[in-house]
C-alpha cells in the first residue's frame, strides 16, 4: 500500500489518472524506477509525463518520498478533524473526497505539489542528483556582511520540476475547466508556501566561539511548517467559480463582498459534506463512529462537534508512559515505566 499512496499523491489524485495509480500499485515488488523502460510502462500517464520520467529517472525516488510525505503530513494537520485523511486500500486511496472540488481536495493538491518540490530540492541538496546540487547562485558577501556559503537549497530547481511533472496533465487539457483552474491554483499555492518561508541559516567562526566569521546559507522551512501553513489556508480557504474576465476565463470569489484570494490562498468549487456518517456508496465516507474525541473541547476534536450530536461512550483503558527520568553520567536517561487508567471517549 506503500507504493499506492506515493503514486496517488505523484498524480495528485486526477480521476484520469487512476488507471496509472492502479498499475504502478502493481510495482511494489520492483521497487524504484530506475529505467527508462519502466517509465514506459506506467498506463495513465500522458506522454509528456513520460517524456520528463525517462529525463529524470533518478529523481523518481525523491518524488516517491515526497508523496509519501504529503500523506503523513495530511494525516497530522486533519487528525482531530472529521475527515482525517485517512486511506483505503481500493482507488483513489483518499476516496472521492479528493475527487470532488472541496477544501480537502485542495489541501491534498496543495500538500501534494509542496512536497514534491520540498522532497527533490533536498535530494539536489544532500547530492543524490546529478542534474542539480546547491544553489550557486547565492554567493559572495550580503549586504548585512556575511558571507554566502554552505549549500543552499535549490528551491528553484524542485518547484521546476513539481510544476512540469504535477501540473502538466491539468496544463494538457487547456486549463479550461473550472476544476483545472482550481487544481493549478492549488498546486501553486503548496509551492509558494516553501518559497515564502525560506530562511537564513548561519554558522559563527572565530576563537572561542566568537563570530568574526558568519556564513550563512538558505534552507527550507521544516515541512511540519510548510504543512502548517497550507492548513491555515485552508481553514480560510475562499470558495471560487469561473468567469469570463476579459478574454480569459479566472476563477473569482463566488461571494462579490469577499475580497480576492491572492496566489497564496486556497480555493475551492463546491461545499465539504459534513463526514458525519459512514456513506458505503462513497469511497472515503467513513463517518466518525468510533473516532476518540475531547470530552472538555469545544472545538471540532470535541465530542459533541466530532460525533455529530450522536453521543459518545466513555470506558477506561490502561496507559503505560515513561516516568521517573533520570540522567546517568555519561550518557544516557534511565526511566521507569508507569501504568495509569484514564477515560477514553469515542463517537457512538
């Protein structure tokens, strides 16, 4: 199931492109893409796609872990939420959540075009390609007087190949369809969530500690951060329909009174279901029945929030932490391990 959902996020979940997904699910045993042969061999992707695997084999296994990425991070921003994230063993692996133009499917475009881009700049980065490395073109004295050095994330290079690989199967079919206006928009939006958070990081040189010497470098937010981000676009994200603007068709706020999202923002086409029951005719569907809740929260992670007004059941379970802690010369902690009961609550 591993390879199921790298592939499903390489894809970024097109309906056209379940046929690709299902057969690269088949791969598992083989492996890593590591021929232009097994590019070939991947149904549903259109020719261009295959045109950039063969290019760029070895950068395959960085997408793959990039994908994967974009998955567990999903899986965290959403684990308090009705709709967790959560994925089937049947196509697509997120269901037809991700199928239908929701704020979660644009959160999962989003999450998707991020992490490609984040994964393969840090393959060029600690060296594993040859097409690209550092970025050189950071170099030289800043004007705060310190000098570039170190290796500095090639950015560039990774949301270059995330636009030509994840975009291009929207870009093939004219861009336009509202829905291909929305993907586009969203896969940019995950992409310049990294780009508007890059840093500064610096390492002092001198006697004693002292920094006669700075050099500093440019890296990439920790993903945690990026996800971070794109979850609070997602919370604000603006619901969009397609006008003609001047020659050009555009998607636009469907309320006149909200203001214009900006190419940070999510969008979306159409209102979220509630995820409150299990619907067996609808793939991802699964309803909240037996998710754990905060009995004291408010929120949406609360009991009465989570479990749609059904109720919840409360037993006790038994816990095992680490207690007792204690720092032994030289160099390790010693715990104990400590049994308590605490209440547990789960939707009915």
């Amino acid at each position: 199931t591993h390879l199921v959902c790298v592939c499903v996020c390489v894809c970024v979940c097109l309906r056209s492109c379940c046929h690709f997904v299902r057969y690269l699910a088949k791969l598992s045993s083989v492996g890593s893409i590591r021929d232009e042969e097994t590019c070939e061999r991947l149904r549903g992707l259109i020719q261009r796609q295959v045109q950039i695997c063969k290019r760029s084999v070895e950068v395959m296994d960085a997408v793959r872990r990039g994908a994967q990425l974009a998955i567990d991070e999903c899986q965290f921003q959403f684990r308090n939420r009705r709709w967790n994230c959560s994925t089937l063993e049947t196509m697509p692996v997120f269901g037809k959540v991700v199928t239908q133009g929701t704020r979660e499917a644009a959160f999962v475009y989003a999450i998707s075009a991020a992490s490609v881009a984040f994964a393969v700049t840090r393959a060029c980065s600690s060296g594993e390609l040859e097409k690209c490395g550092c970025d050189h073109n950071v170099h030289g004295v800043s004007p705060e007087g310190f000098q570039w050095s170190g290796c500095s994330d090639n950015i560039a290079y990774g949301v270059a190949f995330s636009q030509s690989f994840v975009d291009v199967r929207e870009r093939s079919k004219g861009q336009s369809s509202s829905r291909a206006l929305m993907n586009l928009h969203n896969n940019e939006a995950g992409r310049k969530a990294i780009l508007s958070h890059m840093r500064v990081e610096c390492k002092c040189h001198g006697v004693s500690g002292s920094c006669e010497v700075k050099t500093c470098w440019k890296a990439m937010p920790p993903f945690r951060k990026v996800g971070n981000v794109i979850k609070e676009k997602f919370d604000g994200a603006t619901e969009v329909e397609q006008r003609k603007v001047g020659t050009t068709k555009a998607l636009v706020p469907r309320n006149s009174q909200f203001k214009p999202h900006t190419d940070e923002d999510l969008v979306y086409l159409e209102p979220s279901p509630d995820f409150c029951d299990h619907d067996p005719r609808t793939p991802g569907m699964l309803g909240t029945m037996g998710r754990q809740c905060n009995r004291t929260s408010k929120a949406i992670d609360g009991c009465e929030l989570m479990c749609c007004g059904r109720g919840f059941q409360t037993q006790e379970v038994e816990v095992v932490d680490r207690c007792s802690c204690k720092f032994h010369w030289c160099c390790y902690v010693k715990c104990r391990q400590c049994r308590k009961m605490v209440e547990m609550h789960t939707c009915r």
